[in-house]
C-alpha cells in the first residue's frame, strides 16, 4: 500500500514542481521583483522614446511603450493587437532576449532599415534578412530601463498615467485602457 507523504514532504513536493516549472518557462521566481503594475510620477519621467522603434494608428494622439523580446511568443502574437488601436503612437523597447538565438534576432530587428516591418515578419513566423550595424547598445540599454521602471515579464505594456499591464492583452482591453489613462 502507497504511504501517504506528511504535510512537511508534500510542502517539499509542492515547491520543487513550482521551481522546475518555473524554470521550465525561463523565469527565475527567487530573484525576480514582483510586477509593477502603476509607475510613480518620478519612475515615469524616466521613461523615454531613446531605443525605440514606433508606429503610428490614426492621428497617434495616444502613446504606450511595450517592452517586447524576440524570443516571447506573447510579444510576438501581441503585435496584430496594436494594428487593431485607434489614435496610438506604439513605442517598442526591444529586448535582447533570454538566448542567444533571441537576442541575433533582436540585432537583426534593430539594424534592419523598416524596423515595424521586420518585427512583424518575425511575429508571423518568418525568416528576416541577418542585417549588421555597429550600435546595438539600445537594445541592452531597453534591458536596463525595464529594470529601473521594474518590470518583470514581456510583453509590458506602460500606459501614459503609469499603469503597466504583463503579458498577453486584447486590442479592445489596451484600448479601454488608454481611455481610462490619461498623463500625468
């Protein structure tokens, strides 16, 4: 007959199938700051346009800054949600990625001359032209500013009044919540 493990071993248990899932997804849930979801003023202002590339819906009266990685499918299915929004300038801070394949494709997204376009080819699955350029510093400059801001998981989603949405969103709730969000 099977025993039944105590409290203390299935606990054990427990933990050790959240560390190995965890680690199964590239997350490190020791060590990773828990997610911000509203930026104070002061963080706010540290946000730039530096490192981004962009695009613009309607008259572009509205901004958000997505925080994307090339090797996030979240951050690749995201992007046909953007193209659905009305009014919005979209500023993507590329990120170099959790491997070495994400972060040469990230390079190849920089240094390619329709930055959009090549982004949105690698979200359809397909392959982009290597392309080379000496000045890659801003894709590791967006790794360092998305530590400052805190932000903790691709794709992240920074809204004119701070608030910050994680993960996979709709057009209609980015939408409803550029309506709700207003600048500070």
């Amino acid at each position: 007959m099977a025993q039944i493990p105590n409290s203390n071993t299935l606990m054990a248990l427990i933990a050790g199938a959240g560390l190995l899932a965890a680690a199964a997804f590239g997350a490190n849930l020791l060590s990773s700051p828990a997610a911000v979801t509203q930026l104070d003023d002061r963080t706010l202002r540290s946000l730039t346009t530096d490192g981004t590339f962009k695009s613009v819906q309607g008259d572009g009266s509205h901004a958000i800054h997505v925080f994307l990685s090339a090797d996030c499918k979240f951050c690749l299915q995201i992007e046909p949600e953007f193209d659905q929004l009305n009014n919005v300038t979209v500023y993507r801070h590329l990120l170099p990625g959790h491997t070495k394949a994400g972060r040469l494709k990230a390079i190849d997204v920089w240094c390619s001359d329709n930055q959009v376009r090549a982004w949105k080819k690698i979200g359809e699955g397909l392959v982009i032209q290597p392309a080379k350029c000496s000045d890659v510093a801003a894709i590791d400059g967006n790794l360092v500013l998305a530590k400052r801001l805190g932000l903790a998981s691709t794709p992240s989603i920074v809204f004119e009044d701070g608030h910050v949405s994680s993960g996979m969103v709709s057009s209609s709730n980015i939408a409803a919540r550029i309506a709700l969000s207003t600048p500070r």
